[in-house]
C-alpha cells in the first residue's frame, strides 16, 4: 500500500504541475534539484577548467630551462607555457574568468563576452562552457586574434612598444583551425562562438558587436592593448568588467591602460588577481 499511495501522490503532483503549466503559473522550484543541478555544474566546470589548463594531465611547459617539468604551483599562477593544455593563464586568472561570468549572468548585466588575444582559445572555452552550464543562449563569446602571432612593434606610433620581442615567439602563432578544433574537442563549437581574425586595427572597429558584458585583453603589447580599448570600451555595459592579463608584467600593457583611463577619466578602482593580471568594473 506505501508503494501504490507513492504512486498516487506522483500522480496528483504531475496533475497539478500541468495545470499550472497551462494556466501560466510558475512552477514550484525543488531544493533538492537545484542543489543537485549546483552540483553537477560544479563538477563540470572543475573538470573543464583542469583539462584547459592542463592541471589534469600535466603536461610539462613549451620553454624548460631547468628542466623541472610540470610544477603546480607554476600552473596555478600562469608562469608558464603549456605544451599541450589549451590556456596559459593558470587556474587563478581562469577562476576570474568564471567570477565575473557569473557575475554578469547573476546581475543581468547585458552583452557579450570577448577576449582580444586568445592563443589556443582556453579562457574563452571556458567562458562558452560556463554560458552553457547555465543554460545561457543569448550570449555570444567573441575571440580576436590574428592567428598569426603579435605584430612587430610600431615604435613610430607607439614608443611603448620599443624593443618588443613578442612578434619573435612562433610558439603564439595559433591557427583559426587549431583554435575551433580546440572548441570542437570540448564540444563547444556552436552559433554562440564568433571569431575575428586579423589585426585588432582592423577587425576591432568594424565588429559586429553591440554591447559586451566581460571584456577580456590579452594582446600583450601597448599597440594590442589601445586599440582593443578604444573600440571596445565604449560598447561594455554598466556594471560590466575589463580584465586586462598582462598589466603586472609587460610594461606597454600597463602603461596602455593607464594611458586609456587617464584620458577617458575612467576612476573605478583596478583590483588584483594574482599579481600578473587585475580587473576593474564599469560604473558608469
């Protein structure tokens, strides 16, 4: 008899949910499910992050002078260049990623994600990853790059830039089709995914991009740095975030953004992340 009024109570409440389905009424939420759903979102966004950084098979770095392999603490904070994993930037400045993700999906901040510098395209895989966990379809992950490496610096235009070596380091230089075969092995290659190829001078201005919610730059150089924020900058929405990867350790990049925000009278406060790369939120 238990079993059978089980079966009844099942039956009442399927009954009444399709009433109120028809009627237009929302739906009593289980805690149990969300809790479970939380869950399993967790375990999947752990485990992509630990493939696209390579913390889950450890692949040893491009560039090993002292021949120490693979070191987790190295990985944990993005000093290194991995052989294989899909994202150099360490587990700390991918979990800024998904932070302010969240953030923006949690507070209705409207627009699109982009990064402007992608290498193998891993944060934003991420970034796609995180969209779908949530069930997210109407943003859209944008990733400029040249797909040819950085350019040589422009020390007539940008003094900043002099005696860059970064356009030297083959090792940058990733193909659009390497970079969609990345997103297609997580079987994230969909609609939702929009490339820019070329240089950010001339893709940047003319995108098609309305307005952006996470603005993510890492090109490095002063050159790359200004003109993603000069065209991209007014399209980020309030309360929107500017994620800028190198500001701790590449000179130009730094001073780019200083340049770009005294000239705008940009005031909101730069955070840190892991003392190479810093965010701040758009308040107005």
């Amino acid at each position: 008899m238990p079993k059978l009024r089980d079966q009844l109570d099942r039956a009442r409440r399927a009954y009444d949910d399709a009433k109120r389905t028809f009627r237009g009424e929302p739906m009593p939420v289980d805690p149990n499910l969300l809790a479970e759903i939380g869950r399993q979102r967790e375990a999947y966004l752990q485990l992509l992050l630990g493939c696209i950084v390579g913390t889950i098979y450890r692949d040893p770095p491009l560039r090993d002078d002292q021949g120490k392999g693979y070191d987790p603490q190295v990985r944990e904070y993005g000093w290194d260049w991995p052989s294989s994993a899909h994202s150099m930037i360490g587990l700390k400045r991918m979990q800024n990623v998904r932070d302010l993700v969240e953030s923006v999906i949690g507070e209705g901040v409207p627009g699109d994600l982009i990064e402007t510098g992608v290498w193998r395209g891993g944060a934003c895989i991420f970034m796609r990853g995180i969209l779908k966990t949530y069930g997210v379809t109407d943003r859209t992950v944008w990733l400029a790059d040249s797909f040819e490496g950085l350019p040589k610096p422009d020390e007539a235009r940008f003094p900043a830039d002099k005696g860059d070596s970064f356009h030297t380091y083959k090792e940058l230089a990733i193909t659009l089709d390497e970079v969609k075969d990345n997103f297609a092995r997580y079987g994230l290659l969909d609609d939702q995914v929009r490339f820019l190829p070329g240089w950010f001078k001339d893709t940047l201005p003319t995108a098609p991009i309305e307005r952006l919610a996470v603005l993510r730059l890492d090109g490095d150089m002063y050159e790359s740095t200004i003109e993603a924020l000069t065209p991209l900058y007014p399209k980020l929405s309030r309360g929107g975030y500017v994620i800028v990867d190198d500001y701790h350790v590449v000179p130009g990049c730094q001073k780019a953004v200083e340049d770009y925000r005294e000239q705008h009278g940009i005031r909101d406060p730069i955070r840190e992340i892991d003392g190479v790369g810093v965010y701040w939120q758009r308040s107005s």
